[in-house]
C-alpha cells in the first residue's frame, strides 16, 4: 500500500504529526510519502523571526529525502485569498500514484486540492481535525446565523468543507471536541440534519451505545430513527460536557421531563448510589408511551403522567400535589419540551421553596406548529 500525507508545514527532528506519522507507517511496512510545502510550523506569527528563526530547519522547494523510513517532498507555496496553497501538488500526486491521501486538515487549500484530484488519481481521501473548541471561538459563543463570524465561517469552512466532504472517506479527529468541530463548522455548521440524544446506557468494552429515540414522524430525526438500517453511515459528535450534570452533594433527586428525557434521567439515576432517594415523573403523550419496567433503574420510584392540554400542565397540576424531600437538600433535574421546563422550574422555585440553583433545568425541544 502506498500513503502519501500532506501537510502544511514540514520542520526535521519534531515530534509532531507530519514526523511521526510517516515514520511509524513506513515502519509497519507501508510506503509513506509526505508532501509538505517549504514553510516552516508557525510562520504565521509576527514574532516567528525572534522566537523560531534560529530554531527551525529551513525546506527547500524540489528536495526530496528519505528521512527515518518514509519519502518526504518539499513543494513550494503561494498565498491565495490569505492562505498558502502548494505548487505543483497534482502533479507529485501524478508521479507517487498513492492509494490514499491523508490531508492534515479538513479545509483549506491541501483538503480542496487533494479532493481535487482525487477523481484523477484515483485514491481515497482521509482527512484530520485538530481544532479544538477552545481555540475555534464559534463553538463557545455562539452566534446568530446572520452574524458577520457566522457568515464569513459559512463562505470560508462549511462550503468548502462541504466540497471536501462529499469526497472523503474519513475524517480523523484528533479529540472529541475537534470532532464537534469539523461536523459543526466545516460539515454542517449546525445543519438540518444534526439532532442531539442521550446516551442511555453504554458499554465501554464492546464500543456500543443505546439511545431512545422519540418517533414523533416530524423532524428528520425522528425520521431518520424509523427507517434506520443495520450498516446506515451516522456522523457523531460527542458533546464536551454532560448537559445536565448530577448534583452528587444532594441527598433527593427529582427528575421531571417527557418522553425525550426518560435516557438521560434513567442514565443519571443508575449512576446514583442506592441511598439516594429518587422521585422521576415523565408526561407521556399516551399511557401506551411509558418504558416497560424492566428498563427502568427504580420503576417504584417513576410515574407516569397523560399529556392533557399545553406540555408540562398535567406534570405541574400532579406535581403540585405531592409532598417533596426538604428543598435545602435536593436537586431538580427538568429537561424535554421547552414550556414544560418553564413550568416545572416556575413551580419548583416559586411555590416550593427551592433555590433556582437547586433546579437544573434544559430544555430538549419545542412545540412548534406544524407547517401546513
Ligand atoms: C441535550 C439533549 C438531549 C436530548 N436527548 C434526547 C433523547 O434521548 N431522545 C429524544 O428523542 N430526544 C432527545 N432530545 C431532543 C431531540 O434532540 C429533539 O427532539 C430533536 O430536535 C428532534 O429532532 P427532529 O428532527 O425529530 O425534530 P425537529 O426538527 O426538532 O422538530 C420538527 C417538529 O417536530 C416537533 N417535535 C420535535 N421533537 C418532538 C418530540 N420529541 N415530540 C413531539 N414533537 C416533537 C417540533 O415541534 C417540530 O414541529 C435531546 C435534546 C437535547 C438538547
């Protein structure tokens, strides 16, 4: 098998990814090319004279050595729209015939020109993300749609990423947020298509996940989760952090939702010690909607409530009748449609004494009218 990587910049004896990569492939006995352009790693930095100058090996365009197993071409460079794009890539490409291409990135000029030829050559292309979340500023503070950051990101990444992706084979990200990142900003950018779920439960030796999926038949979520089949390619991002975490220092914990919160409360409960005491009530949009109770942690401690009128009204009217666990030493979990958060939240904080940080509430949709 022949690999050739491209990467962006190319400096000698580094640990980084363009040196080891190539050395560790070409010692499992593959043939590893690499074509990097002449620039050296951060040559983008103002101060790069004073702090790497004397520090970094120079390339230079036409050398082509054989360092530590593996071929490394040196390519040269020219700035377009900003950014640098190698000279001559197609045509090395032409001349090492490899069976995949590995781009170091997912756009750019390097993923556009080795997607570009890859009809051509004929090879697979696999791509890599190494941004994280915290140093894409998109991913923490979100945006409006129509904002200059989300535009600009729209022409720059999602559409040429777009392109790229309709060709790649896989994208290897080097961390689950940088995954999040390439699916959101360079794949998708938030897209129709992406949904969020629980994970209901997991096993971590096996690789597998569950996930309950409502079939409400509306959205292309709940579409897609009807007709999905056993080998249907799924993107996932990991989420970075739990959305709802459990409150370990509460003694009682009451979780209130719809059936798209059951996973989630279900996966906090069967992380609580048997101690903790447990109160969960789900409004279902009929009685035939409740989980079977050999799914459940703590059926004794679940009820199940009828959908009547606006979301969140029968939970609230049920709610009100109960006597709870003192307020001081218990936490709220509310999650599912977005007035029926509101509602409990409201109830809970206003007329049951709790501190608002004592309620963690997030909603997980909203009722919208259907289109006609
Ligand atoms: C952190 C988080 C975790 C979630 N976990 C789960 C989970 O484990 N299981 C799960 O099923 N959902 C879960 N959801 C909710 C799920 O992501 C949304 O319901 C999702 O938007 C559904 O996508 P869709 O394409 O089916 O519908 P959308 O495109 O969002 O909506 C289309 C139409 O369907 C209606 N609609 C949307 N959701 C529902 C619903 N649940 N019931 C009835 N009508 C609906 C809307 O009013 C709208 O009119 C979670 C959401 C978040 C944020």
């Amino acid at each position: 098998m022949r690999v050739a990587l491209l990467a962006g910049t190319y400096c000698k004896g580094m640990g980084y990814l363009e040196n080891m990569l190539p050395k560790y492939l070409a010692r499992l006995g593959v043939e590893t090319h690499i074509v990097a352009t002449d620039l050296p790693p951060y040559y983008w930095l103002r101060d790069f004279p004073e702090t790497y100058g004397n520090f970094v090996s120079q390339s230079h365009p036409g050398t082509v050595e054989n360092p530590d197993g593996y071929t490394l071409h040196i390519v040269g460079h020219k700035k377009i729209a900003g950014y640098a794009r190698m000279v001559g890539v197609g045509d090395k490409l032409s001349s090492i015939r490899p069976d995949i291409v590995q781009a170091s990135v997912c756009i750019g000029w390097i993923a556009l020109d080795a997607a570009l030829y890859k009809g051509a050559i004929g090879y697979k292309l696999f791509t890599g993300n190494h941004y994280h979340a915290s140093v894409f500023p998109l991913a923490t503070q979100p945006a409006p749609w129509w904002s200059s950051q989300r535009l600009h990101c729209m022409l720059t990444r999602t559409l040429p990423g777009r392109l790229v992706g309709l060709v790649t084979e896989k994208c290897y990200a080097i961390a689950p947020d940088c995954a999040d990142v390439a699916i959101r900003f360079s794949h998708g950018n938030g897209g129709a298509d992406e949904r969020h779920y629980s994970v209901w439960k997991s096993t971590a030796e096996a690789g597998t996940f569950d996930l309950c999926v409502v079939l409400h038949g509306l959205g292309p979520g709940s579409r897609w989760a009807a007709r999905c089949a056993v080998g249907d390619p799924v993107e996932i991002s990991r989420c970075r952090a739990l959305p709802i975490a459990l409150d370990r220092s509460a003694k009682a914990h009451l979780f209130f939702g719809d059936e798209t919160s059951i996973a989630s409360a279900e996966a906090l409960i069967r992380a609580l010690p048997p101690e903790a005491a447990v109160l969960a009530c789900f409004e279902v949009a009929s009685m035939d909607h409740r989980w079977p109770e050999p799914e459940v942690a703590r059926p004794e401690k679940v009820r199940w409530m009828d959908r009547a009128g606006r979301p969140g009204s029968a939970l609230v009217s049920w709610l009100a009748r109960q006597s709870l666990p003192s307020a001081n030493s218990t936490t709220a979990y509310v999650t599912g449609e977005a007035w029926l958060c509101a509602m409990v939240h409201a109830h809970l904080v206003r007329d049951r004494g709790f501190r608002a940080g004592a309620v963690r509430a997030m909603p997980y949709w909203k009722t919208r009218p259907r289109s006609p």
